[in-house]
C-alpha cells in the first residue's frame, strides 16, 4: 500500500482504537511501530528505531519540568491553597449577584497558576466550591457549569504542561509562551465571570444570596492567600525574567508549595507518599502519551504525509485564515473525543509545518507562538463541550445529584463566550503577542 494512503487510514484506526477504550498512548504506538513496519517492509529498521526511541524522548531536560509542576500542584492541594483561594474570592464577591460562582472561577484561575492541569483544577476546585454553591441556593446547571468551564483554566494561565510539550514539539521558547498565554486566560476568566453575571441577570432564580462579610473578615481571608501570590511571582516572574529556567522555575514551586504544605500541617508522612505517588502515576500517563505519540509522528513523518498536505495546502491558494479557521474547527471537533495532550501530541507535527508556511504578517515566532496559544484554548474548549467533554465528567462524578442533563445545559453560555474569545484572538493577534512584544 502506498505511504500517504496507509498514514491516512491510520487516524479512523485510530478513532476506532480510542472509541474502544484502549489507552490513547498505546494506540498511537502501535499504531506507530505497526505502521513503520508496513512503510519499511522489514522489522530490522523499526527494531533499531525502538532501540533509542524511549531514550531520546525521555532524556530530554525540558520534559523534567512535567513531574515537578504535577507535584507543585499535589502539595498545593495539601496546603491548603484551593479552598483559601476560594474563600478570599467569596469574602470580597459572594454578596454579589453571582458572586459566589464569581469566586469559583477566581479561585480556579488562581489554583491554575500553581497546578498546570485542567481536569486536576476542575477536580479540586468541584471538591471546594460544589457545596459552597449549593449551600448559598445555587441552580445545579449554573454551579456545575461553571466549575467546568472554570477546571479549563488550569491549563490557559501559566504555567501549562501542554504548552511546554507544544514548546518542545515546535521547537519554541517555554517561557515566551507563557507570556503569550497569560493575557487570553485572564481573557478567559473575566469572561467567565461576565457570563455568570448575565445568566443570574436574565434568570434571576439561579443564583442565591449571602450577606457581606465585613471588612475586616474580608481583609483577615487575604492572609492565607498571599502565599500563592508569592510562589506564582517567583515562579513565573522569575521565567519571565530569566532568573531561572522554566525547569528550576517548577523545582522552585514545589519545593515552596511543599514548604507551605508542611507548614500549614497538611504534609503528612502518608500524604506526602501519596502526592509522590499521585505525581508518579500522573507523569507514567503523559510519558506513555509521548513515547506512543513519537512512535506514531515517526511513521508519520516516514510515509511524507505531513510534507504532502502542506504541499497541497500551498498549491491550492487557499488564504491563511482560511486554512487557520479549518485546523481550529477541526481541534474543537475531536477536542471533544481526546484530552488535549494527545491533540497536541498527534496534531502539531501535521499542522505546524502547514501554518508555518503561511503568511499572516508576523514572523514566524510570533505565528508559531500565537498558533500554539490557540490551539491549547480550542482543544480546551473540546473538554467542556458536551456530549462528551471530559471536564464534564469530572463535576459530574462528584455531584451525582446533579444530572448530565442540567450539566450540559449550564455549560453552554461558557462554549459561547470561549468562542467569542477565539474569534477575537484570531482577528487581533496583537492581544495574544501583547506581554511577548513588551
């Protein structure tokens, strides 16, 4: 069979392999090892490949920072970080109309900062802020909706795991794009929060209410939230600035939030075991998505298929925006079926190129950094898209008395304002290159 036919019929393989549950990362390889075998015609080749593959994927320094930042956000949870973030959110907005979903997507910004993940946030923070919801008269559509949308921000404002395996894939600088990233996800949750406000405008009915607190209470609930104010100036400033790598970046974090986790009594020698543990079967996951996304691009990059579809792309004159809307619409589609590292992972090998060649009138910095950024926010957007978005889930499985129904209908207006988002960072990618080009 010839190459390009056989890389094509690899993806329905693929969707079909994955609709059955088989791991994403043991798909993709073998997939991979099976497709290179086909392509060479003989297993000596594919043998030597698989000699070095795990190797040369895994003794890359960049990857060291993927543990570090899912232990940051382990001993996070075990100081205490996401229900003092929400507190202090509640104390300053919960009297508002709203207020209290308001303070659940504050918090899930804040916590994101620390964590990296969007389904870890959408877990802890459901965990916090779901009884808090419900306890202040909140409606279950309104209060699992917009914890979904919220858990999406642990992976828009920095510092991101997707976007340092982006980094690595399109050869990119880690820290400029969590720079570039910073301005779209505060985008994102000051319009989370707008939609929450016109929901309980036109519905009055379902949000509750709660009296302020004082401004004493308020300011004293300040008190637990200034160290994670800290650790993500230090962190990220200090990637920004160049003080330190991204990867000593993520060591400073965790051993800060460790600190902080001990300090407060939370890091107990059990709980300290089982952050370890968490951060172990955490990280087995993203590198076994890695290895059999390497194993797979490599057959990819063997049968020519990436080189011939930006080849086609070129020669058919189609505009950049064109070609850049159809790749987006594409990742919002299967961002509904796959988590948003096995996009990036299967996709960025294939598309990148393709953009890569088109003119949008930045240089090819800029556009690789500005198409990564939207290619994170429309895969994110998959995870609360219902039927199957994968936040969705999460909030579902702890609010079993909440049904999928109201769930989905709660979400809707966050997909909205997400894709009012994408639109404008597309028309305006100075607003995504904005910090970058300071």
């Amino acid at each position: 069979m010839d190459p390009i036919w056989l890389a094509g019929a690899s993806f329905p393989a693929l969707l079909v392999l994955i609709f059955l549950r088989v791991p994403i990362g043991l798909s993709m390889l073998v997939l991979g090892l099976l497709g290179s075998w086909l392509v060479y015609g003989s297993a000596a080749p594919l043998l030597n490949q698989m000699k070095t593959m795990a190797y040369g994927q895994f003794s890359s320094h960049s990857l060291s920072i993927v543990p570090l930042f899912l232990l940051m956000g382990q001993f996070a949870t075990l100081g205490g970080m996401s229900q003092a973030l929400f507190k202090a959110a509640e104390a300053f907005l919960g009297h508002l109309r709203g207020g209290v979903a308001m303070a659940a997507v504050g918090a899930c910004a804040g916590f994101g900062a620390i964590c990296g993940s969007s389904l870890a946030t959408a877990a802890t923070m459901g965990q916090v802020a779901l009884p808090e919801l419900k306890r202040a008269g909140y409606a279950p559509s309104l209060a699992s909706g917009t914890l979904a949308a919220g858990g999406t921000l642990g992976i828009l404002i920095p510092p991101s795991i997707v976007l340092v395996i982006y980094a690595i894939l399109a050869e990119q600088n880690i820290a400029k794009l969590f720079a570039a990233a910073f301005v779209p996800g505060i985008l994102a949750a000051i319009g989370y929060m707008i939609v929450v406000n016109i929901v309980v405008r036109i519905n009055p009915k379902l949000a509750g209410s709660m009296d302020p607190l004082p401004w004493g209470e308020r300011f004293r609930s300040l008190g637990a939230v200034w160290p994670v104010i800290i650790i993500f100036v230090v962190v990220v400033g200090g990637i920004y600035t160049g003080i330190f790598t991204p990867t000593e970046g993520a060591a400073v974090g965790a051993v800060a939030t460790g600190l902080l986790a001990w300090q407060r009594g939370g890091m107990t020698r059990a709980k300290l075991r089982e952050a370890f543990e968490s951060t172990a079967g955490g990280t087995a996951m993203v590198f076994m998505i890695v290895l059999g996304a390497a194993a797979y691009n490599s057959f990819l990059a063997l049968s020519q298929l990436p080189q011939e579809l930006a080849a086609w792309v070129g020669a058919q004159g189609f505009s950049p925006y064109m070609v850049l809307w159809a790749i987006l619409i594409f990742y919002l589609i299967f961002g509904c079926v796959m988590d948003s590292l096995s996009m990036i992972l299967l996709t960025i090998p294939i598309f990148f190129p393709m953009v890569s060649g088109l003119d949008f009138g930045l240089t090819p910095e800029e556009t690789a950094i500005w198409f990564g950024i939207l290619v994170l926010i429309v895969v994110e957007v998959g995870l609360i898209t219902p039927p199957v978005g994968m936040n969705l889930f999460v909030i579902q499985s702890m609010a079993r008395d909440i049904s999928i129904r109201d769930t989905y209908r709660g979400v809707w207006p966050f997909v909205a304002s997400d894709l009012v988002r994408v639109v404008l960072l597309v028309i305006f990618p100075a607003i995504t290159l904005f910090v970058l080009r300071l």
